[in-house]
C-alpha cells in the first residue's frame, strides 16, 4: 500500500456500507469512490467487497484489512491530535459542529460574539444532526444533546433540554379553540418528527383520537409546520417558546429530553483556541437556561411568555 489514501476510501466505505453514504462522510462524489475502490482491490489482488443490492459487504480478506486498518487510523487520529494540543496559538481553523435547529436559532449570536472577540480564529461550523467523531477529529467541539458524554471526550454539562406541546394561534383560531380550554377530545391533528416512533406514548396517552397529519424530518420543519397550523407537535421549548404565536397546549407539562453539552477530545484541553471557544461559549450559552429548560417567568402554564 503506497497511498495511505486508499486505506481512507477502504475503512470509509467499510463503515458506511454503501458507495453513497462513503462518499457524503468523504465529501467527495459518488464515481470518485467507486472508482477508488475499484483500483484499491485491483492494486492488491484481493476482492475486499461483496457488492449487494443492499449495500458493500467486507469479504474475509477485506474484514481483516479492515481490523488492522482500524488501527492505524486510530494511530494516525492520535497523532493529529497530538499535533494540535501543542497548538496554544488563538487563531487558525478550528472546526465546530451543532446540530441544524440550534445553529440556526440559537448559536449565531454567540458564534458572532466570539468571532469579533477573536478575530485571527477562523471558524468552520458544521450543522448536523449526524454526531461528528471527535476521535476522528471531523470537527474539534461539539455540542451535542447527551445523556452521559463518552470517557475519550470532555467539556461541560450547559443545562437540561425540555420538550413540550405546542399548537398555533393559526390552529386554535380555525378550530375555535383555546390553549387554555383546549382537552384531548379537541385534538385531531398532530405532526411527528421522522425519529418518533409511528404513534408515540405521549399521544396514545393524551390524544387518543388525533391522527398522524404529517410527518417530517428535523426540528424546523417540524417547526415550521406547527406554525402553519397543520397539526399540534412536540418540540424543544428553546425552538417554540421565542414565538408568540405558539402555545403549549395539554397536558401543560415539560418533559426532560437529555442534557447539552460542549465537548471536545480529552487529547485537545489544552489547546489555545478551543479552550478559548468552550469557556466563551458555555458562559454566553449559560444565559440561555431557563429557554431550554422551559421555565416560565410565572405560574401561568397554559399561557405562553415570549423569549425574554
């Protein structure tokens, strides 16, 4: 093996499983890594994978390429890491990932802040839902909703995340109805993000006679169509609470949906730049408290309060 990145194309598509989703953790086209891997196993002379309507398989050559591949990239990972602790200078790349919904509507202002604070950091900021390998180093922190972080990983618990039930003005008024005087024999529409289950327990128990009326895929659009008015959807209160045109509807209850957290590779505390952003950060993201952990200002629970 005389190109190191073959082993990169080779472990990509082992762990992906298919051409497609190797290519997307890449960031390279499809024919790209198709055609690597296709020079790959002619260059050593051993079919590496099983090509299946569901997807690449590893043969037994290509399943013990890959263990010893492992390796070496865990061994190549420590080493950049390695290289980047040493690195206590506060400007250069520094790489950040959140998910979609929380860079969109929350993060920016702050990430604005800390850029003018900082202005020789140059910040790439990943928003995805996908949890980027900080091991892998594919970002350097990461803020992510998490119960308990891995042991490889550290940084600090920000606050709890709450989740309630929202209804629109849209969806009260055209139903003439109230958050206040609204029950579950009211509710006949309701909108699911793509990683609930089919009919989840919080409807089956409140909503027993509501029905699926759209199902999407991420917070905003789940979001954006609760406002529409399509249907009544339970979402982070740190996303809903800020429009006035959202209320929390039955049961008047939040639910604990994980803790956020700012993490980083235990390999990288001591390095300038990301010690700078986690303590900017997490003291600018601390102000936002009582937003995710949907505390009302008062004991009005059916009656929303805008973002203070």
């Amino acid at each position: 093996m005389k190109d190191w990145d073959d082993l990169r194309f080779f472990l990509a598509v082992a762990q992906a499983g298919s051409i497609t989703a190797a290519a997307q953790m890449l960031g390279v086209n499809h024919s790209t890594v198709s055609r690597r891997i296709a020079a790959f196993e002619e260059r050593v002379a051993v079919r590496l994978f099983d090509r299946l309507p569901s997807g690449y398989r590893l043969t037994a050559a290509g399943a013990a390429m890959f263990e010893e591949g492992a390796r070496i990239e865990n061994a190549i990972d420590g080493l950049n890491r390695g290289i980047a602790a040493r690195d206590d200078r506060l400007s250069g790349e520094l790489r950040v990932s959140a998910p979609v919904a929380f860079s969109s509507m929350i993060l920016m202002p702050h990430l604005d802040a800390f850029m003018h604070a900082y202005p020789d950091i140059e910040v790439h900021l990943h928003a995805s839902d996908e949890m980027a390998s900080l091991n892998r180093r594919e970002a350097d922190v990461a803020i992510r909703s998490t119960g308990r972080p891995p042991e490889t990983l550290i940084g600090r618990r920000l606050f709890g995340q709450a989740v309630a039930v929202y209804a629109s003005s849209r969806y009260l008024r055209d139903r003439k109805l109230s958050a206040e005087t609204l029950s579950a024999m009211d509710i006949h529409d309701y909108i699911l993000d793509m990683d609930d289950e089919q009919r989840p327990q919080w409807i089956r128990e409140h909503y027993p006679k509501s029905r699926l009326r759209c199902r999407v895929d991420g917070k905003l659009p789940l979001l954006a169509a609760v406002q529409q008015g399509m249907g009544i959807g339970r979402l982070p209160c740190a996303l809903a609470d800020g429009d006035p045109q959202l209320h929390r509807v039955f049961p008047f209850t939040t639910w604990k949906a994980g803790d956020v957290w700012i993490l980083t590779h235990r390999d990288l505390r001591n390095s300038g730049k990301i010690k700078a952003f986690m303590t900017f950060i997490a003291n600018a993201l601390r102000q936002e408290r009582d937003l995710f952990e949907g505390t009302r200002p008062d004991d009005e629970p059916q009656q929303l309060r805008g973002r203070r």
